[in-house]
C-alpha cells in the first residue's frame, strides 16, 4: 500500500469514529473521495510536482465548492445541489498535495455563533459534548479539534473561525480582506466574508494560509500584496510593541479568559515585547454595526435562492410565481436565516435605510479609523485581546434568544469590520475548558503575525500552559 493511501485510510477510520460518538461535525465525506485524492495526489507526486502541503487532510466547510461532493451550507434550501467548479482555495489546496477529507457542518449559510442553526443538527464540543463547539465554521474546528485532520478551512465574515477556535483550544487566522480570493465560497455578507483556516498549531495554519493567500483573476477584491512567507518565530520581542485596548477588558470579563490573556501577556513580555494601553473606542458599536450590515448583504446575495435555479423547488397553485417563492423560501430556510433576510431588507428598505443601513456603514469606518490610528507609526505593531467573552457555552443556551448569541462576537466583529489580519491562539483552560487570545495585525502583515503567534505558542507549550 502506497503510502497516501495509507494516509488516506487513516483519515477514513478517524471519520468514521468521530461520525460513530456523534460528533455530527461532517455533511459529506467517502471512502472513494478519500481514494481518488490519495491516487491524485500520488499522480501530481510521480510528475515530479512541487507539493508544499503533500498528504495533508484538510476538512472544508460546507460553504466552500467542490465538483466531488454536494455543497448544502446545512441549508434545506440546496438540497441536491453540486458544483460545476471548484472553489479556487481548493484548488490551489488541490494543486498543493493536500487531500481534500471531508465537508464540514456549519451553521446555516454561516449564519450563527454556535453551530445550532445547520438543518443537519448541532456539532458537539469534541470534549465537552454538552457544550457547543461554538461557530458558524463549528464542523471545521471540532474536526481538527479531534484530531481527524490537523487543518481544516472555515469562513468568517465576523468570527466564524476566531470564536470556535478559541473554544475548541485551536489555532484560527482569518486574514487581511483581499488576501484570499473567495470564489467558490458561497456568499453572505460580500465585503465581509473571507476563507479563513483551522489548524492544530500555528505552522499547520500557516502553511495552508500561505497556499491559498494570492490574487485571483475570479475575485476581483483579492489583491496583489507581497506574498506570504513563512517566518521562524523570532527568538526576541525586543522593540515589538503590542496593544491592550481598554475596551476588550470589561469588569465582567470572565475570569478564566482574563487569566489567560494574563498569562500571553506575561509570556510576550518575557520574550522582550513591550505591553501598553490602548483604547479602540468605536469597537463598543461592532456588534450592532455587524447586525445591520452583515444581514443586509445576506438579504441581497440570498435572493438567489428562489426555488428556480438552485436547489429544491416548492411549487404553489399553477402560474403563480410569488407563491413558489415563498413556499421554497419559506420551507427552505430555517429561522435564523429568515431572521438575517428579514433584517437586512427593513434596514435597506426606503425609509429606513439612512437610518440603520447608512448610519452602519458610517460607523464601520470610525470602527476601522481606530484600528489605523493604534497601528500609525510610533503606535503599537499588534493588538492582544480575549477573543472570546467567555469559554464554550451549552448547547441551548443561547437558541432562545439571539442578542445574547450575536454578542458571542463582541471581541471579534470589530476586525472583521475593519478588513484586518487577526487570528485565536489557545492560552490554556478554564475550569477544563479552552480559552484563546486574539492577536490582531495592520492590513497585510499575516506573516508577522504568525511569526509572532509561533513565539507565542512555544512560550505558553513550554509553561505548560496549553494542550
Ligand atoms: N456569528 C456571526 C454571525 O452569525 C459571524 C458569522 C460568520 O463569521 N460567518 O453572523
């Protein structure tokens, strides 16, 4: 047996064991795929192919396309569905070595902070069942959490990645808007979304990260930055000077998640880094900021799914079109969804939109004017914060109410907002239960930031303090 077919039987048995406990994090994933990826990746091995991540099983969240697999975005609404194209990450991941393993649960178009709301049913917390595994790219962090795959791709388009690392006690970088093309993820808020990666340690993150970042003729908000390189974690922070923003440490801040930004500080400061106050005034408006304009974008891109080109059909009394759409709209989508739709198109509609639409939009760019002014020069080179307010909640908690599961995202909306590089470094546990820091990073500077998650992560493994 072939080497990658061993790899790849190996990556069946530990789907086939997380699917047996429950875990519910794939939608999709075959004996055959992993077959026909393990020969692929042999073929492009034997021509003699430059394969950076050569072997390597990466799971996808079901809202990135793949022509070997159906993509339903846990939605009843694409049912059936499947891609005439692959996405562009996957196929540089392709073209990379890696085996593509699985499709990943996920909340509902994304839609979510928990992965409650797939139509599939929730991921459980690979080490706390009872909790969630926090989301919407919850599928993706419980398989690496488990240890299925050491890297998985999510999306983010405000914390999808950070928030469920952080809980699950893995590595999450979603990274600079443009760095990464998004054709062939499915859309939800346009100038939000952004593939973003899981992996079990920041070089795994790293090296998929590197493979997918570049310009894409297919997405036209991709950019043409330097490209990413792959720095070694420097020995010295000496002259390095990171952030505290006031605003991410309220009183009731729990205290294992305190405890644990303590002790990142504690380390960078041990490595030479300078801490200092900052304040990011604005922040205090992401989430409702985020609550306005991410819905909105969805109602616009969701407009799509009318039962006509994609999908199922739910067809009302002969010749009556409106009728078709909202019985496909209204059996097709689940609650949360319906939500965001409905939200979206009060806050655009004539009227309202200056109010709410336009006042957001004028928020976001103060938002996003605090971050440029904490990274001007003779500012601070990074910002540290909690990435989460608190370490994974139960399951059900939060269904009944969703302002209380939107503010799951408080430390993690305003980045997004912004467009900047940030990424979830577990700092340990509380009461048993993971809790991450957030090093956010100026526009671009991915690489800098990962060098420095990579000091990181070895000053807190060497404390003893993760893992
Ligand atoms: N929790 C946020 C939401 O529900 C973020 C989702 C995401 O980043 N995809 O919209």
């Amino acid at each position: 047996m072939s080497g990658l077919t061993h790899q790849a039987n190996g990556v069946a048995e530990r789907l086939r064991a997380a699917d047996a406990r429950g875990l519910n994090a794939t939608l999709h994933w075959s004996e055959e795929n992993l077959a026909a990826e393990a020969a692929r990746v042999e073929a492009l091995a034997g021509a003699g192919a430059t394969l950076p991540l050569a072997g390597m099983p990466i799971a996808l969240k079901d809202n990135i396309v793949t022509t070997d697999a159906p993509t339903t975005c846990a939605s009843r609404i694409l049912e059936g569905y499947r891609s005439p194209y692959d996405a562009t990450v996957v196929r540089r991941l392709r073209e990379a070595g890696a085996l593509i393993a699985a499709k990943a649960n996920l909340d509902e178009f994304a839609m979510g902070s928990s992965t409650e709301h797939s139509a599939f049913g929730r991921v459980l917390h690979p080490t706390h069942p009872d909790r969630v595994p926090g989301g919407s790219s919850g599928g993706s962090a419980a398989l690496v959490a488990a240890g299925v795959v050491p890297a998985a791709l999510g999306s983010e388009t405000g914390g999808s990645v950070r928030q469920p690392a952080s809980f699950c006690g893995i590595v999450g970088v979603k990274p600079t808007y443009g760095r990464v093309s998004r054709y062939g993820l499915v859309a939800f808020g346009s100038s939000l979304d952004c593939v973003s990666v899981f992996g079990r340690t920041v070089d795994d993150a790293s090296r998929v990260l590197a493979v997918i970042a570049g310009q894409d003729e297919q997405d036209a908000t991709t950019v043409d930055a330097p490209p990413m390189t792959l720095e070694a974690a420097p020995g010295s922070l000496r002259g390095i000077r990171i952030g505290l923003p006031a605003e991410y440490f309220p009183a009731d801040l729990d205290a294992g998640v305190r405890a644990g930004v303590d002790r990142a500080a504690a380390a960078l400061r041990a490595l030479g880094a300078e801490l200092v106050p900052v304040s990011l005034p604005h922040s205090a408006y992401a989430v409702p900021t985020y609550y306005v304009l991410a819905p909105a974008e969805a109602a616009s891109n969701l407009a799509r799914y009318d039962g006509v080109r994609y999908g199922v059909r739910r067809i009302g009394p002969a010749g009556d079109l409106p009728a078709l759409y909202r019985a496909t709209r209204g059996e097709g989508f689940g609650a949360e969804v319906r939500r965001r739709i409905l939200v979206g198109t009060y806050v655009l509609s004539a009227g309202y939109y200056d109010a709410y639409y336009n006042k957001a939009q004028q928020v976001r760019n103060l938002i996003a004017a605090d971050f440029t002014k904490a990274f001007a020069p003779g500012g601070v080179h990074f910002l540290l914060t909690p990435t989460t307010p608190t370490p994974a909640f139960r399951a059900g908690e939060k269904t009944a109410d969703p302002v209380s599961m939107y503010l799951a995202d408080i430390f993690v909306s305003a980045v997004s907002l912004a467009g900047l590089p940030a990424m979830s470094l577990p700092a340990g546990l509380s009461e048993g239960l993971p809790v991450g820091v957030q090093i956010i990073a100026p526009a671009f500077e991915e690489s800098r930031m990962l060098a420095l998650a990579s000091a990181l992560e070895a000053a807190l493994g060497a404390a003893g303090e993760v893992r």
